[in-house]
C-alpha cells in the first residue's frame, strides 16, 4: 500500500536526508526536549538483569508501522500524530502497513524487517536468543513537534510504559524512521 507524497515533502525527505540538517535537527529536538524535562538530557539506560535467553522483548517504532486495519496515522497534522498502534506479536507481515511521510520507506514496503524486525526478533527466539517477545508491540508516527511533545511525554509513553510493565518486558528494540 503506498501514499502519494507531495512533491514538497520528497524535497524535505531529501533535505533532512543530509547528514548536517539531519544532526542539526536532532540537536534542536534534544534541546526542545531538554527544556521541557528541565534536566541535562542525557540518554536514559538500564542495564539488563537477567540472560537474555530469558528476557522478554519489544518492539516499538517511530516509523509509522500500524496494521492495515488500523486508523493510519495523521499526516495532515504539522505537528505530527502522538498516538501509537498496538501490533500483535502473531500478526501476518502482510496485515502490517506504513504510515509516514517524513521519510522514504520504500525498502520499508518491500521488506518489514528493516524497520520493524519481528520476523527476525521471532527466529531469535525460536532459536532460543530471546527468552520470549510481548504479547504486542507498539507503532509509533515519529514526527512529533510543538505541544504535541507534552502530550507524547505526559500521556502517551506513561500509557505504553504501564502496558510494558504490564507484559513484563524486560527489554526493548526502538527503531526511528
């Protein structure tokens, strides 16, 4: 399934495609993000506690992944869309599309894994890597601006944080678009 993208955003696909632009961006959004949690920005990290032979995973993308029957995401918003899709883990790749227009996800199309890597993440547990994966997995848009961030940190990733928990993951796999 693929959208038609304006010729105004293949242009700003290929500008943010630059390596300057790309980190200029990243360091405006770390200082965006920086002011609003009032601290040094630094990564988060935890170390896991447990072999990963028996952890559990997750996967959780920015890049627009949603199954076909699903809302897709809001393109038509400037700020961006915070809200996520909830993807079962035993879903078939081909009930499983993309929404996005703030990057080209052409290889994306032709194959899931490059952005969404569940078939991969299900041979490593089948090969027994991975202890087991979630019952869900989580797609999020990714392009996410101006007050849309307050609701993305205040709400949002609370509500999934607390599904997370819920499922007792252990780890997780983020893949940005």
């Amino acid at each position: 399934m693929h959208e038609t993208i304006s010729w105004l955003q293949k242009l700003s696909n290929r500008i943010y495609a630059i390596p300057a632009v790309a980190q200029w961006w990243a360091r405006r959004a770390a200082q965006r993000s920086a002011a609003l949690d009032g601290e040094d920005n630094a990564m988060p990290f935890a170390r896991l506690h447990k072999p990963l032979s028996a952890a559990r995973g997750v996967l959780i993308t920015t890049g627009g992944v949603h199954l076909t029957e699903q809302a897709p995401f809001d393109m038509e918003t400037p700020q961006g869309d915070p809200a996520y899709r909830e993807i079962p883990v035993n879903v078939a790749p081909e009930h499983i599309t993309i929404t996005h227009n703030y990057y080209d996800h052409r290889d994306a199309d032709a194959d899931l894994n490059v952005i969404f890597p569940l078939a991969h993440f299900q041979e490593l547990v089948q090969q027994k890597i991975i202890g087991s994966l979630a019952p869900r997995h989580y797609g999020f848009m990714g392009h996410i601006d101006g007050e849309l961030v307050t609701t993305l940190t205040q709400r949002i990733a609370p509500e999934v944080a607390a599904k997370l928990r819920a499922d007792g993951v252990d780890f997780a796999l983020l893949t940005p678009a």
